[in-house]
C-alpha cells in the first residue's frame, strides 16, 4: 500500500457505497448476517447524527473506510449532563484491513471533534480493535452504563483531550439512533436491496457475546 488513503467529509453521493462498505465489514461478524448498514442508512436522518464527523476514507478513488459519529451524553448524581460524542460505525474494507486505515480515520475524526468543541468519546466495541487508539475501560474513568457501578467490558472511553474527565461518577445516555436496528422486518426489507449474501455463525459473534453481555467489577 502506497500511503494510507485520503480522509474527507462523507457527501450524498457516498450514500450507498458507504452502506455497501459497511454491510461487507460487518456481516456475519457480530451476528449471522448484520444490521449496521441499516444503521447507516437510518442514523443521516436522525437528530443526534453529527454530520461533520462522518468521514469517508478513499484509496485511488476507492472508499475503502468510514467513520461516523453521534451526540451522547454523561449524566452525574444530580443529574447535570454533559455532552459528548460516541462513534460508530467504524469500518474497513475486508481486502484492506491491517493496514491501520481505522487508526487513520479515527485520529482523524478525534481532531474534527475537538475543533467542534467535544472532549471525550464514548463507545461499545471490541476492546481489542480500539485499546491502542487511545481506548480505556469505561470503569478507568469512573463512567457507568446500565445502573449505576456497572461497568460493562465492552463499553470504552476515549479522552480527546486529556484530563477532560476527573474521577466524577458519570452515566453514560446513548443516542436512540440504533434503536432502528431492533426492528428486524426493516432491517430485512432494506437489506434485499443489496446482492444475497450467506448468513452464518462466526467465533467473532461469541467473543463479542462474551464482551458485551460481562463487566468489570475489580
């Protein structure tokens, strides 16, 4: 690989090939078949969607990488809020992912989230594809999901700018965004709009079970 592709911002032309992108990278990776293309398609339309920081990532004139983010927000004891963002999907092309394209993206989206005035990012994902882009547990940062002193393992916490989160217990409120996805006749519907593919089970679909169904609690 020449360099490491060019990022800019997602435009409406993009719209499909981002969808088409995403469907590749997700499919039988966290469930038989997948839904965050849906997700994608949904998420445009809906009020926390933060448009300035859906990034695209091209090579040759290819999208190869997409990133997109949401409005979130931190709730404390007394209720006070603070928001903040939470990304995702992040996804790579199968036929180029190793080359640290999503390092790429997500340096890049962290720097546009903090000229907008953001200072942390909280997301669910896989520990291992995010712990080296500056990814800690959320129970390092005192941040709760779900009730409060549940940390859950999947749930990770990135500081865009250091410091910006001091030991105070948070709850963490995500976007309704993804609500979408749990209804499945629509999930199914969009989805016979893209070639079939092949639903199966996958090792990946039990190591996220196993991260996002457990906790930290030491």
């Amino acid at each position: 690989m020449k360099d490491n592709g060019v990022s800019r911002r997602e435009m409406e032309k993009d719209y499909r090939a981002v969808e088409e992108l995403t469907r590749e990278a997700f499919w039988n990776v966290y469930k038989p078949g997948a839904d965050e293309h849906y997700f994608v398609h949904e998420m445009r339309a809906h009020p926390d969607f933060i448009p300035e920081l859906a990034f695209v990532l091209e090579l040759d004139g290819r999208i190869v990488g997409n990133i997109m983010y949401t409005r979130a927000w931190l709730e404390d004891e007394n209720g006070r809020r603070k928001e903040i963002v939470s990304c995702g999907p992040l996804c790579v092309d199968p036929a180029f992912q190793r080359h640290k394209l999503g390092k790429v993206l997500i340096e890049h989206s962290f720097a546009a989230a903090r000229k907008m005035g953001y200072d942390v990012n909280v997301n669910f994902g896989n520990p291992g594809n995010y712990m080296s882009r500056g990814f800690v547990s959320c129970k390092r940062k005192n941040v709760c999901a779900f009730g409060w002193g549940n940390y859950p393992t999947a749930l990770l916490v990135a500081e865009l700018v250091p410091g910006a989160l001091d030991g105070t217990p948070w709850m963490f409120i995500p976007s309704t965004a993804a609500d979408c996805c749990e209804d499945a006749a629509a999930v199914e519907a969009f989805d016979a709009f893209f070639p079939p593919k092949e639903k199966a089970w996958a090792p990946s679909q039990e190591e996220f079970y196993i991260y996002s169904h457990s906790s930290v609690v030491r």
